[in-house]
C-alpha cells in the first residue's frame, strides 16, 4: 500500500512539475502487436525530467470480442496495459527517441466454467493475470505535437502464479513486436 501511495504522490509532483514548465506532451495510439498481443488503444504523457531524459507513464486498453466461446476456453477479452518508459534525447527540441521502459499487462483470464451439453463455454468469470515486461524501441514524436509513432521489441521478465497455472510459461523466452501510429497533442 505505502508503495503505491508513493508511487502515486510522485506522478503528481512530476505532473506538476512538467505544468510549470509547460511542457505538455499527451499521445494517443493504437499499437498493434505489443504489450497486449493483438492491439490497443494507449495513452501517454511525456514529463521531462531534464533537456534530456523524460518519463512517458502509459495506459491502454484491448478489447476482442469473443463470439465462439467454444474456440477460447482460456482468455478472456480484455488486455490492460501499463508501462513507464523513459525517453532520451539530447534536448528539447529532439523529435526522435530512444525508449527503455517497464510495464505490467494485466490479462484476462478465465476462471470459474460453466461447460454446456457439447463442452461450449456458457458462462464464465475472470480475473486478470499480471506479467511485467521490459520494453526497447524508438519513438518519433515532434515537440510541437501531429503525427507520432513508435516500434519496440518486449520481452516478458516475469508473471504471477495464478499466471503460470492458467497458462504456463509457454509466453516467456520469446521477444514480441509492436508498431504505434498516432497523435500528440
């Protein structure tokens, strides 16, 4: 709890702190492949720490519906990712980064089964699994906002056991993809 309470009080004072010097930078995004497999949706917001390091803290969502149950008796559909990337750049005005970052995917996993007559899912409950990743890529986003996107390479680092008995580690020791397009504002 005093770990997350910090954590929190600390985004405040550097959202704060990135205000006074007006230097907002807000993206949106779909990123296709990545943290949540598939796609998501993501936002971000770059806080400059210095002329030459910022934090990106981000949020996404995926949504698949699943309209065979039958077919996918395991996931759910929905995908949370969250990451804290930092991004390097020589100054203020570098519209081309490097990006290292650590991220949590909460992934939803189903639970409780309610088999029908010929094994069909008919109703389930889930609950999510969390697997924290490393993430490198690059980042092309200009100062003054427009068009942005981002390529990066992930690797799972680590998964939590109610993760490892719904699914195993079949997900670990692979790199995985992703593209980014989208807007900052």
């Amino acid at each position: 709890m005093f770990a997350k309470a910090t954590l929190f009080i600390g985004l405040i004072c550097l959202t704060i702190h990135s205000n006074a010097q007006n230097a907002k930078r807000n993206s949106t995004y779909i990123e296709l492949g990545g943290n949540a497999v598939f796609y998501s949706v993501n936002y971000d917001r770059i806080i400059p720490l210095n002329n030459q390091i910022k934090l990106a803290p981000r949020i996404g969502i995926m949504y698949l519906p699943i309209i065979d149950r039958r077919a996918n008796n395991t996931f759910g559909n929905v995908n949370i990712p969250v990451e804290l990337n930092v991004l390097w750049g020589r100054d203020d005005n570098v519209k081309n980064f490097p990006e290292l970052g650590l991220g949590l995917n909460l992934v939803s996993i189903k639970d409780g089964y309610v088999l029908g007559p010929s094994d069909q899912v008919l109703k389930y409950t889930s609950k999510f699994a969390k697997i924290a990743i490393i993430r490198a890529g690059f980042r092309h986003q200009k100062p003054r906002g427009g068009f942005m996107y981002r390529v990066g390479l992930l690797i799972p680092i680590v998964q939590d056991d109610y993760s490892k008995q719904r699914v195993g580690d079949d997900v670990f020791y692979r790199i995985y993809g992703g593209i980014s397009l989208g807007w900052s504002f």
